[in-house]
C-alpha cells in the first residue's frame, strides 16, 4: 500500500508540472527549456514559490538540462562568429623630429583638418577624436629618489623662467577614426557610410580601404602642418596607457582640439644658449641608438636624468668604481638601476618588457672602442654608447646612431666628425672651443643644436662640477 500511495503521489506531482508548462507564455517558456526546470521557472510561470518536485523529478530536470547543455554547446561550436558593428584606425603624431625636438614650439593641430575629415562625404567617418597621454612624471620610481626629486626640481625651474609648463616624461597624441558598419546601432552613422564602403569593394575590406585613405589623407594634411603621422597596430593601441600616473585627455570638440599641439615629451638635458630647454626623446616604439663622444660626468647625468623620467638604467662600464657614487647616492633600487661589466650579456632578467611607462636605457661605457656585446633592443629601449676621444675605427657608431652628442674635442678629431656627420664650417670650429658644460647635439635629421647641462646642486654634490 505504501509503494502504491508514493506513486499515485509521484504521479499527481508530474501532472502538476506538465500543467505549470502548458500555462507558461512563450517567453517564459523558452527560457525554461534553456535551463533547470525550478523555482526560478515556475516562479515566472506564475507558481507559488514554495513548490519543491521530488527527488525523481529533480533527476529527470538534471538529465534534460545536460542535454539541452550539449546541444547549446553544439549550437555554439557550430554558430558564425559575431559580424562587427564598426571598424577603428589610430595615428600616432608627432614632431618631424622626435628625437631633438627644435627650440620653437610645435604649433596647434590645426582643426580644420579634422573638420574636414569628419566631413568628407567620400570618407563617411563616425567620429574623428583626438587622444593625448601624458605623463607629469616618471613611473614607480623608489619613494625617496633623490634623482627624480633633483630632476622634477630641475624641470620646474626651467619651466618657470619660460612662462611654461613642466616638460613631461610622456606625452603622446593619437588621433583615432570610427567607421560604422551596416547593422550598427548608430543607423544614420552606417547609412552615411555605406557608399564610400561600397564604392571601395564593399564588405570588411572595403572599410579597411576607406580607413586607410582616411589615415593617408590625415598623413599628408597633418605633414603640411609640421607634423608626422604613424599608423598604430592594435596591439599598440592601449588607451589605458599602463602607468597610475598618466593624465588622458579626449578632446572631441573643434575648439578643444585647436588648442592640442603634439609637443613631445622627454629627458630635459638642458637648455641652449636662449634659455630654452633642451629636450631629448631616447624613447620610441621603435629602437634608438645614441653615440655620445664625452666625458663619463656627460654619461651619468644623462643616467640619472633618463631614471627621473621612469626608465630602468643598464651600465655595461670596464671602470665599476666610477659608477659607485651613482648607486650609493642616487636613491634607485636595484629595480631600477644595473651596473654590469663588459663582457657579460646586457640585460636584466628579473625586469618587465619595456613600455611607454617604464622604457629601457642601456649604457655602454666601454671605452673608444667597445667590444661587440648583444643588447636588448625593441621598443621603449633606447642604447647609448659613450666614447671618450674619436677614432677613426668606431667612425660606423657615429654614422648609424639616431643621435649624436659631441663635447669639445681637438681640432684633428672635430675635422673628422666633420667629414663624417656633415657638419657645417662653423660648427667644427665651435667644437673645439667648447665649454666643460656644453654639448653639440645632432639627430639623424640633421637638427643640431647646443646645450648647457647645467647640474642641479644635488648632482653637483656627489658627482662634482662638469668636466671634460
């Protein structure tokens, strides 16, 4: 009797729930054959909360969800991939010559150029914006670092006598294009740009061509201005830009962006014979290489400085005990700052991938004729190479680097830099005349000009005055 009255139960239970179903609304339905038929479903069937099946019917709902699972996973597996709803493109802008900006300022990014990009007809863009990071200061430097203190209190002096604002450790501009694609939600967007994606072969490839001629078209403008423009890959393009300290400003509107002028940011070396700051840019996507031909003081303010601005330092150096001030004194941690000895491969395991936030600077001080060495190079990273005197010997250094810097040196070796960095009458015979102080830099585009690094006290007090 009792195994009859379980199963007259049992089978009450199962006619109640089959009537629960057949009651629910289509809707409601669909949702609970994608998932456990149970409280949540007969709540929406309209049920009283308090109804529990049997341990049979929970059974029986647990075989049909790992069913309905599979078959969702088949579904999944066997489905197209997602259609997007728009494409992007970003440029990256800056200065004709990144690496030793000129002494005037860069002018504004003129905003009829953006105007008109926006409204080309024949380009059908949802949206032209400008982006610019920046970052006041140098990233995750040691709390009490005294080089980053000397440096920021540097660069604000410098500021203040200018009237203008501190010189950033990383300024970059981007300008980044939309295109909407058909069943974008943004209708009238899509609709607009249907026929410029039509009229160049239709579907993906014919956004990608639109964006492209929207990005040459951008180029060519924007060179007119003082300006050049570098295509991004995707994996360049991070718009949270990795560093707590950097300062991101959008600037959709035209008169916003007629105030943004792509003024780099940089290592502040000094400032030229006008007052006007001195400013090198050692870091890039790409890979630079620096020659210097000067004294070691030349070569540890330019250690220090690079450090103050959120770059890790390696020092490959033959003189060990030269460079033991700079490590005692300077505040940096061994996260920060390597001596290494020639002949050891360059590089610091233990350190992250260089990046827009914390770059790489290696310095080879190797003497006038350094032994070849494997030095990591890529992007962020920039490779310095100090050479006490000229030789004739190391003359490829010189012609291959990005940068060169030259301090004074005898009238024989300036006749030789000559023939070798095409430099004018007048700047091989100031070479030789020189102060302690003063440095010839010169670019690979050929953008020279002379700067005093004039120390701060606190680096005058462990590494003295200037001396060549």
């Amino acid at each position: 009797m009792a195994g009859l009255a379980a199963a007259w139960r049992l089978r009450t239970r199962r006619k109640q729930l089959e009537a629960a179903v057949a009651d629910t609304p289509a809707a409601a339905l669909r949702f609970s054959r994608a998932g456990v038929v149970g409280r949540k479903d007969l709540r929406v069937a309209g049920q009283n909360d308090q109804y529990v099946a049997g341990q049979e019917d929970r059974h029986v709902a647990g075989q049909e969800d790992r069913y309905s699972g599979k078959d969702r996973k088949k579904e999944l597996k066997g489905s197209k991939p997602s259609i997007p709803d728009h494409v992007s493109a970003v440029l990256e802008i800056e200065p004709v010559d990144p690496v030793l900006p000129s002494a005037d300022p860069p002018t504004p990014i003129p905003s009829h150029i953006l105007s008109g990009l926006r409204d080309d007809p024949l380009l059908g863009l949802a949206d032209v914006r400008l982006i610019q990071h920046v970052q006041p200061i140098g990233a995750g430097l040691p709390e009490r670092s005294q080089a980053g203190a000397s440096y920021q209190s540097l660069n604000q002096d410098v500021a203040h006598r200018l009237g203008t604002d501190p010189i950033p450790a990383t300024r970059l501009t981007w300008l980044a294009f939309r295109l909407e694609l058909p069943g974008s939600r943004r209708h009238a967007l899509a609709a607009r740009a249907a026929g410029p994606i039509l009229a160049r072969g239709g579907g993906i490839t014919g956004a990608n061509r639109t964006l492209d001629k929207a990005a040459r078209t951008a180029s060519a403008k924007l060179a007119l201005a003082g300006y050049r423009a570098i295509t991004l890959a995707e994996d360049d393009y991070r718009p949270d830009f990795a560093s707590d300290l950097a300062e991101a400003h959008s600037s959709p509107n035209a008169d916003d962006r007629a105030k943004v002028a792509a003024a780099p940011g940089g290592v502040l070396m000094g400032v030229d014979p006008a007052h006007r700051p001195v400013t090198l840019g050692l870091f890039h996507r790409t890979p630079l290489s620096t020659a210097v031909i000067g004294s070691l003081h030349l070569a540890q303010i330019l250690a220090l400085r690079c450090a103050a601005i959120g770059a890790r330092v390696i020092i490959e150096t033959a003189r060990q005990d030269e460079w033991d001030t700079v490590l005692l004194y300077s505040g940096l941690d061994m996260a920060r700052l390597a001596v290494q000895p020639v002949g050891r491969p360059v590089g610091n395991p233990g350190w992250p991938a260089p990046s827009m936030a914390t770059p790489l600077l290696v310095l080879r001080d190797c003497g006038a004729r350094p032994p070849y060495a494997e030095v990591p190079r890529g992007p962020w990273t920039s490779i310095v190479t100090l050479l006490p005197y000229f030789d004739p010997r190391t003359a490829g250094y010189l012609r291959d680097a990005d940068l060169v810097g030259l301090q004074r040196m005898p009238r024989e070796e300036a006749a030789m830099a000559r023939h070798v960095l095409s430099l004018p009458d007048k700047d091989t015979a100031a070479l030789a005349d020189l102060p302690d102080a003063m440095v010839l830099w010169r670019s690979r585009k050929r953008t020279m000009r002379y700067c005093e690094f004039t120390p701060t006290k606190w680096e005058e007090t462990f590494l003295g005055e200037p001396a060549r």
